[in-house]
C-alpha cells in the first residue's frame, strides 16, 4: 500500500484507491460545492459556465482534483469523508446511482484484501531494485521466496558493512555478506551464480582478504580483478598461472605489467616460477634487455657462461651514468625550484647534467635513460606534454617517487595560469588529476611507497646512516629544522606518508582557490560586451578583449573546467579535509558553477547552450554534482540569530537551478519542508497553500507547480535585504518563462505560435496556462525591481561592493530585454500599457484601453515595433543565437521572418520544440 497526495499520483493508478477527506481539504467553500449540486439538478447552463469564472476558480480546481483522484483507480474506489462540504457532492452522485453510502460505524477494514504471494513478490523484486533490502527481506518471506530472501540479506549486510565506521566491525560486516552471497551462489547456476560470486569477492577485498577475493574472482570469470588482489596479496605463483591460462582475459597493457613484476620478483627473490616464463632463453635475454633489466641479464649470463657478454653491460660508462643522476636527485630532489637550479650555470646539476649530454640515450638502461630525458625537458620545458608522458611511464614501471616527480613539476604551472584560457587550464586539470590519483593512492596505501627504496630515497633526499637508520638531506622536502635528523626505518616511513599528505592538501587548496585568480573560470565581463570597452573596475578579473568575445564553445569549456575541478576536489575530499571544511567548499563550488552556467547576461550563454558532449568525463562530472546537490541542500539552513533568511533563500535557488540542470532524483522538497528551513510568508497577504517561500521557490524551478514562484518572488523584493542580484534577476526570468504559453501572440489556438523567446525559456515548452490577473501581478513585481535599479539605492537591497555599479545596469538592462520580449509578445492592451509605463515609453492616452479602437491597434503595433528594434540593438554583434521565433506547422497561421538574425523553429507539437532544441541530456 502506498500514500500519495492527488497531485503526486497523477501518473498512478491502483486496482482500489482511498480517497481520504478530499472535502475536509478542499479550498473550496460548502455553498461553492452546493453550487455544482444546483447546476446539475436545475440543469442551469448559465450557471455551469459561471463556475468558469473567477471567482469561482477555486472550484474549478477543485473539481479538476477530484477528477484526478477519482480516476485513480481502475476497480473500486473508497471515498472516506464525513465533513459537511462533502455533501452536496455526496447526494448528486448518490441521486445518480454512482455510489453507495456506507452505514454509519462500519469498519473500513472490511475492505482491505489479503495480498497474493505474488503481489508480495513483485513488491520484493520492486523494493530489491530500489536498494531497499529490509523491506524486500520481509516482502520475499511472505512471498514464500527463501533464495531471493537470502539474496537480498545478502545485499543488506554488504550495503551496512560500507556504512559501517568502525573498522572491525566494518571488516567482520563484509565478511559476513560475503559467506552469505557465498551460499546464495551455491544456489543458482549461469550468470547470476557469477554475479553472486563476484559480490562475494567484492566483499572480500573490502574486507583486506585479498587472496579469498581472488579465489572468487576466479568463480567469477574475473581474472583481471583476481590477478589485482593475488598481486596485492603477494602470491606471484598464482598470477603466474593466471597469466598462463588466461592470457586473454586480461588487458595487455596490464598483462605487460603483471608479467614484467613477476620477471622481476623471482629475480629478487631467487625462486623459480611453477611455469617458465620464457620460452627459451634467447628470448628471455631479449626481454631483459629490452626492459633495462640490465642486472637481471647479467645475472643470467653468468649463470649461463657467457661471460664476455656479462662484462659489455657493466663498463665504465654505466658507471658515470649512475654517478651523474645520484648527482642530479641530490640537487634536484622533490619539490625543488628543478628549472631554476638546472638553468642556473652555477649548480652542480647544471655542471652534471651538461656533461651527459653528448651520452647516447640508446646505450643506457631504460631506468636511467627516461631519468635523463626527465632532467632535459625539464631544463628546456617543465611544462611540456613529453614530462606528463614521463610520468605516466615512471607509473607504468612501478617508479611512482619518480612519477610524483614529473607530476609534482607539471603541478607547479598553476602560479602561471592567472590569464590562461579555459581550454588550456583544462590540459593542465587533466593532468593535476592524474597528480593527485598517484597522490591519494599513495597516501591511502593502496600503493606501497617505503621510504627505504633506493629509488624512493633518490627523489625524497633521504640518505642510509649507521645501525639500519636514515637522515634526510638539509632543505629537502623531508628536512625538519627542529628535529634529530636519525629515522628507524617506521619512522621514515611515517614521515614520507605524513608529508605527502600534507603536501596534498596544500596542492589541493591551491588549485580549489584558483577561480578566484584565474581567468579560465570567468565568464567574459558583460559590461565590456554592451559597450566594447573595460568596465572600469580594478578588481574585475573577467576577460574583457574583443577578439575572445563568448560563444556556444567558450561557455562549454568555462563550465567544463568548473565541472573537472568540481571532480578533482571530490576526489582529494577522500584524505582532506574536515566535513564542515568539505560542505564550506563544496556550496562555494557550487556557486562557482551556478554563476558560471546562469551568465548575467545571455550573450555570455545560457543554459540552452550547455552541450554534454562537450564536456571532458561528462558522466562522471554529473554524477559528482548530482552527489554534492544532494548533500548541500541536506545540510542547507538558515543560520545565525536571527536567521538569515535572505541568504538562505539565495543558496535554495542556486542549488535548486544546479539540480534542474544536472537532473537526478534529489527530494528537494522534502528537505527545505522540514522544521527549521521553512520560511514562512509572515502572514502576508499573498500567502499561498502550505507557506513555506522556500518549497513555493524549488515547486517553481523544478516545474513541479512553476506559478507557484510569483509569491516567493514577491516575498523576496518585500522582504529581502543583501540579497544576490544575479540570482533574483535569474529567479525573475524562470518565473517570466512559465507564463509563455499564457501570451498567444498570434491570437490562434496555438499558444506558442508566434512566439519570440529565448532558447532557454522553452527548454521545457510545457508550460502552465495562466490568468491575466497572475501576469499583471508579476509585472507589479517587475516593476517593483526594475525601480529599484533605477533608483541608485540598489546597494540597499542587494550585496554590492562599490565598484559593482556596472553590474546593475546590466542586470537592468536585462530586465528591460525582458520586458521588451513581453511587450513584443502579448497582445492584451492593459498589460501592454503596464509594461509600456515600466519601460518608460508613451502610453495609451485612451481612457478605456479596452475598446480596440484603430488608435488603439495603432499604439500596439507601435510599442511591437519600438520592443522589437530595442531587442535586436541589445542582440547587436552577438555571437549567441538566443533568441527563437516559434512557427506552427500548421499553415492557418502563417507568419512571417522576424529578422534574418532570429531563426524560426517550426513546429508540429510542443515535444517536436524541445526536440529541434538539439541539446544533449543530462546522462
């Protein structure tokens, strides 16, 4: 059995359905319900029209409602109601035999019917698919289910076992699920016994039991996985055989790394392998060769005899290799100026490093040949793609201190990005991610870095002392002024790890300011582009040349390198950072993306431009903002004494308009309706049903009931103060875009024939029809803010800095387009004179506008006119098509060009609009 409010279940409908007190609620009076019973008794045709009208559109609500709740369901329908108001209704339906009336006392239980096993299975398969285990455990026991029980306990204990903080519990939760799905395996046959077996080892692995994760692995066909916790675990025999068998079955590139780490393990360890390797020995050699296992080969060419071969790979030559990069690291260690000290002539490395330049890379070990080349690029070009491509070789070797190296280097370019474009802070993003995955890797131990590995203690500065210790070179990365420099090899240890984790934070925090200094995440200035000169103002980091004006691509990449920043910063949240630290960063990020996707002005772009194909990792960038959403408007709530309300109001719309753009499923209304978020309209005169501003502004941005944000705007310019102007002008557009279909400009039964709009307002064509009177009262509010801005007291109202005055006349500029677009569109004389007294145009000297006398069509055709040329001056130069002249298909309603710089969009329906929109979904 579900619950559901009438508006709610509009796409539902129920075998039996309880209609509970619908009159009791009704905002219908009793003599309005009476009214219907007279209508139809008398068969008063006048009278059922008059229920049309206002006042009496309450009633025609009402009667819609009912409509709805009626028709929920599909056998019988129970209507539990004993207030007075229920009885006009009561004694039509029963004159007309549609009903019949319970006796007074009975027992509603009577009802009620047992439900099948099978409507308890199909409840479990349906609460099993929502993740909802307990329930679904229950519904499968009463559907007699036991395999589909466990199945879902199964799933229910691994789902508490990842909430669970307490790391043995945590552990001893994982491997309970895992006997469980086990079992359940032992069941079933094909690919679910796959599946199950695979949950197992998922289990497992979360569990730190990498070789019985592995075992299952196996059981699951996933060799890949299984290879990963064997290689974890240490057991290279087994990833021998896995190799040998199942070559197939895994990626080369990661086959290549499994075998070359197997090579190399028995090299170390001394063991042999359960299988052969090689094929033969001709054929190991040249692998040794070819991957710089020098040692290695000369090993076995000792082993083999072949001693003249052994004495060519340990000359002289290799020797002063060696030397000159000890030389090198020691100068040049990690998070050193590594440029600087190569180009300063008189450094050692500078000395070193001009010695081996005439070395043939061709004749060195592949180790010390990529070590070389690192120290080249850099000198000449730290930035440059080939010291990624370093990087990401070192990583591929199983060098990741090396690797941290090149990345660190890469990482040190943010300092020179102030005035980089987005496209190329975006390079550099992609590569600081790859920066900081190696980074988390290593500080999470999900790569071991021991500090006591030579190649680890080249590139850390740390150097071997007596008695199984270790001291760190002065100055390095590592050093520690007021300590003993001696490390136990723990301690070292720990001290490398502590370190790294540190320096993660400081490049993260680093990277998370950059939108504050960086251009590459501003939009361009929009005052520069209304008047082609710089706004004036000195702190204005926005970019204001001519030749870099926005287009559809610029907006994408601007919200692209917010999006890849937004990802990377989830990312580091794993290891940095406290949670309020985290919710601080993530609302200021949010707002970042909010400011960058609703532009001031829509020459900057509009929400109509945003492209997901246009954006790197876009999936996943949705995802992550889709997660943030949700745990933003979570914890979202007026805070201080009193509380801010304002503030709060501002961080609902941002938020609200974020997740009508990225989609998902996020109960936003559940959330601003809970105790302490509502914001109440202070019994105002306009108060609406329920009196929470904050849920009538998410029902408005969400489309769930979009008049609804007419009161909440109002609210705002009575009662707000430091409000954000940007997001009330964006607040005011969304609420303009809902009465689109309420203007018929061509005065046809299409509604949207004719219109001239912009791209964003018809997104979502399926827009609400409205009364005159509801138009009229937003223009009051426009009105309202429109004065404002003219008034020079908009500081007053809204959180200005000095220099923002340029801001404002954008913004009112803005809101005058607005009303020009209305102006052009409606064709009703009393809303077209409010809109002309707002703009501060001639007016209707008429003393009855009504009469649509030829002075009168005269005057309309000419405010059209002076509303349609103003728009086209503010569209001037614009690279953004923004706005769309909308023509039926339907060849009664002809209508011609507008201007050959505002395209037609023909259409057939309203779906066929949002179709021709061309605009890639949310995934």
């Amino acid at each position: 059995m579900s619950t559901n409010s009438v508006q709610d279940s509009r796409s539902e409908q129920g075998i039996g359905v309880f209609l509970y007190n619908f009159f009791e609620d009704s905002a219908a009076t009793f003599p309005q319900w009476h009214t219907v019973l007279k209508a139809h008794s008398d068969r008063d045709i006048a009278l059922l029209r008059e229920i049309g009208r206002s006042p009496r559109s309450v009633l025609c609500t009402e009667l819609k409602n009912l409509y709805v709740g009626v028709t929920r369901a599909r056998k019988k329908l129970y209507l539990l109601d004993h207030s007075q108001k229920s009885g006009p209704m009561r004694e039509l339906w029963s004159k007309m035999g549609l009903i019949d009336v319970a006796p007074p006392g009975t027992n509603i239980c009577q009802y009620a019917a047992k439900s099948t096993r099978q409507q308890w299975a199909a409840a479990g398969h349906k609460l099993f698919n929502a993740c909802q285990f307990q329930e679904a455990i229950r519904s499968f026991e009463r559907a007699d289910l036991p395999k589909q029980r466990r199945i879902a306990q199964a799933y229910g204990l691994y789902e508490a076992a990842k909430s669970t903080v307490q790391t043995g519990e945590r552990q001893r939760g994982f491997l309970d699920a895992a006997e469980v799905f086990v079992q359940c395996a032992g069941e079933t046959l094909g690919m679910e016994k796959k599946g199950l077996f695979r949950e197992a080892a998922e289990c497992y692995a979360s569990a730190d039991k990498a070789k019985m994760a592995a075992e299952f692995y196996i059981a699951a066909g996933d060799f890949t996985r299984a290879a990963e916790q064997y290689h974890k675990a240490g057991c290279f025999d087994e990833i021998v055989q896995i190799l040998d068998r199942h070559p197939e079955e895994i990626a080369k590139r990661y086959r290549n790394k499994l075998f070359y780490e197997c090579v190399v393990y028995y090299f170390r360890s001394g063991l042999r392998p359960p299988i052969p390797l090689f094929p033969s020995v001709d054929s190991e050699l040249a692998y040794l060769k070819s991957e710089g296992l020098n040692e290695a080969r000369v090993d076995l060419l000792e082993s083999l005899g072949r001693l003249l071969e052994a004495a060519e790979n340990s000359d002289a030559l290799q020797r002063a290799v060696c030397l000159a990069l000890d030389s090198l690291w020691r100068e040049c260690s990690f998070d050193q100026p590594v440029q600087a000290i190569l180009q300063d002539k008189r450094s050692d490395a500078y000395k070193v490093l001009n010695y081996i330049q005439g070395i043939p890379l061709e004749r060195l070990e592949i180790s010390d040949r990529r070590q070389i080349r690192f120290f080249r690029v850099v000198q000449q070009s730290p930035f440059a793609e080939e010291v990624y491509q370093l990087g990401e070789e070192f990583c591929n070797r199983g060098a990741e201190a090396m690797a941290l190296m090149a990345f660190n280097v890469l990482s040190s370019q943010l300092a020179a990005l102030h005035s980089a474009d987005a496209a190329a802070f975006d390079n550099f993003l992609r590569r600081f991610e790859r920066y900081v995955h190696l980074l988390i890797s290593i500080v999470s131990d999900e790569i071991p870095l021991r500090a006591t590995d030579p190649k680890v203690m080249k590139v850390f500065g740390i150097v071997s002392s007596p008695h199984h210790s270790y001291s760190v070179i002065p100055e390095t990365f590592l050093h520690r002024e007021l300590k003993q420099n001696r490390y136990l090899p723990t301690e070292i240890n720990n001290l490398l790890k502590d370190q790294l984790q540190a320096h993660l934070r400081k490049k993260f925090l680093e990277e998370i300011d950059a939108p504050r200094i960086s251009r590459a995440f501003s939009i361009h200035c929009p005052y520069s582009i209304m008047h082609d000169r710089h706004c004036g103002r000195q702190q204005c980091n926005q970019q204001h040349e001519r030749a870099l004006y926005p287009n559809g691509a610029s907006y994408n990449m601007i919200i692209n390198v917010h999006l890849q920043q937004i990802r990377i910063s989830d990312l580091s949240f794993s290891v940095v950072g406290s949670h309020g630290d985290r919710l601080a960063r993530m609302t200021a990020a949010l707002d970042h993306l909010y400011e960058a996707i609703y532009c001031p002005i829509f020459v900057q772009g509009s929400i109509a431009d945003l492209d997901w194909n246009s954006i790197r990792n876009a999936a996943e960038c949705i995802r992550v903002v889709r997660e943030w959403i949700k745990k933003t408007i979570e914890y979202l709530r007026p805070t201080g004494q009193p509380p801010n309300y304002t503030n709060y109001l501002m961080s609902v719309i941002r938020v609200t308009s974020l997740h009508t753009a990225f989609g998902g499923v996020c109960p936003l209304q559940e959330y601003v309706s809970l105790p302490g978020r509502r914001v109440t309209y202070g019994g105002q005169p306009f108060t609406v049903a329920g009196d929470n501003v904050s849920a009538d502004i998410v029902a408005c941005l969400t489309g769930s009931n979009a008049i609804r944000g007419l009161p909440a705007l109002r609210f705002l310019l009575q009662n707000g103060g430091r409000m954000d102007l940007l997001v009330v002008c964006n607040f005011a557009e969304e609420v303009c875009s809902t009465l689109v279909s309420s203007l018929r400009p061509s005065g046809n039964s299409s509604p949207l024939h004719g219109l001239l709009v912009p791209r964003g307002w018809i997104m979502n064509p399926n827009k609400p029809l409205v009364d005159r009177d509801t138009i009229q009262d937003f223009l009051r509010c426009l009105s309202r803010l429109v004065n404002i801005l003219r008034s020079g007291r908009a500081h007053t109202r809204f959180h200005l800095q000095q220099h923002d005055k340029p801001l404002v006349d954008i913004m009112l500029a803005r809101m005058c387009r607005m009303l020009c677009i209305l102006g052009y569109n409606v064709r009703d004389v009393g809303l077209s004179k409010i809109i002309a007294e707002i703009l501060l145009l001639p007016t209707l000297e008429e003393d009855d506008p009504d009469i649509l006398s030829v002075q009168t069509l005269w005057w309309l055709v000419d405010l059209g006119r002076q509303c349609l040329e103003t728009i086209l001056a503010l569209d001037d130069d614009s690279a953004i098509q923004d706005l769309v002249h909308l023509v039926h298909k339907n060849g009664c309603y002809p209508a011609l060009p507008i201007s050959s710089r505002i395209p037609q969009l023909v259409f057939e329906d309203v779906a066929d609009i949002a179709r021709k929109m061309n605009r890639a979904p949310a995934l």
